[in-house]
C-alpha cells in the first residue's frame, strides 16, 4: 500500500533526472550546501533592498552581522572534515554518515558569484551604475580590485566619497562626486565600447 502510494504520488518510473531515476533519498542528517548558498544570496538582496529607505539604517549592522554568520555556515569557512571534501569544492550536500555528495557548480558557485557582488555594493539603478555599501565590510588597508563588464573597478580608501573614470583616450581623468557613474558613461561601459580603461571608486569606509 505504501508503494502504492509513493509511485502515485512521485510517479518514480517517470523520473527522468540526471542518473535516469531516483539515486538515492539523501535528506536525513545532510548539510546542504547549496542551500546555504541560497539563503545567503536571498538574504542578502533582502538586505540592500531594505537599506535603500533611509529610515531603515539602524536596522543594517544587526542584519550584516546575520548575513555575515550565514556565510560562515557555507563550506569554504569549514574544515574538509566537516565538509567532507576540500571546502574550496563545491558539493550539493554532505550526509553525516559519509563525505561530500553531487557537484554544486551550477548551483553554489552562481550563488556565491552573485553573493559577492551584492557585498561588493555594486547594481545598476535606473540605466546607471551605483554603489551602494550595506554589506560591504573590507577594510580597504589595500585597494580592492575586480573586473566588470571587462573593464577594471578599483575600490580605494579616500577622504571624500567620488568616482573616478579613467579612458583609452590620453584625456585627464574624470572625478564625479558621490558613488553614481554618470548615465552616458555607464552606458560606454554596458556597451563595452573600449572608451572606458579603468573606474576607481573613492569610499570613506574604514
């Protein structure tokens, strides 16, 4: 009767998932990885959400301090013991009774990329880019490097908030105040025209 009921339920001779049919149920005392990875990244978007109203602010520590000890939760903060592989792997889940399970590269890695971008503040608001900090937290002792739309992004410790466009062209560089890049030259850099060699972004965090 029991059977009966599963396969009416999960129609199971239909499956027709990677392995051709169920490989196993692997619930039971699992970590899922992968679902740590979700959590993070919706809980992040939440919060840069949430910080766009002004009246919100105070609320943003205690959220970053939540968001912050969810990451730790995720593998890479683990020991392979714990994680059952090397913790740089990304896995689907780890059962307690054995090792890591099921590659997670479509699933952990595209959720920690778009994680990391949420902490890096860097969005695209009404046709222009913007910075916003909510869930950065370096310290910027050094500068902070990454690559967007191919182009160079600099975050740099500075005494006045500004983004600074550099160009190809051998012209002075152009200082904006504020973290908004203009619509016309977010648009060179959406577009990829080449016009833009370098955007540095000016922040006063500490």
């Amino acid at each position: 009767l029991v059977l009966d009921i599963y396969e009416d339920v999960f129609n199971h001779r239909a499956f027709t998932g990677r392995s051709g049919s169920f490989y196993k149920y692997e619930g039971l005392g699992s970590i899922y990885w992968h679902m740590v990875s979700k959590l993070l990244l919706s809980l992040g978007e939440s919060i840069v959400e949430f910080a766009r109203d002004e009246k919100n602010q105070p609320w943003i520590p205690q959220l970053k301090e939540y968001y912050y000890r969810v990451k730790e939760g995720i593998g890479l903060h683990k020991k392979p013991q714990e994680y059952g592989a090397f913790p740089t792997d990304p896995y689907s889940h780890t059962p307690s009774m054995m090792g890591a399970q099921q590659p997670g590269m479509t699933g952990q890695v595209k959720e920690d990329i778009l994680s990391r971008f949420n902490e890096l503040g860097l969005f695209v608001q009404k046709g222009r880019i913007e910075i916003a900090q909510s869930l950065f937290e370096e310290a910027l002792e050094e500068e902070l490097e990454f690559s967007y739309c191919n182009i160079p992004v600099v975050y740099r410790k500075s005494a006045a908030e500004a983004i600074e466009v550099f160009t190809d062209e051998g012209l002075p560089s152009t200082k904006v105040p504020g973290l908004r890049v203009p619509e016309n030259i977010s648009g060179e850099i959406f577009r990829r025209t080449g016009k833009v060699s370098k955007v540095v972004v000016h922040l006063t965090t500490t």
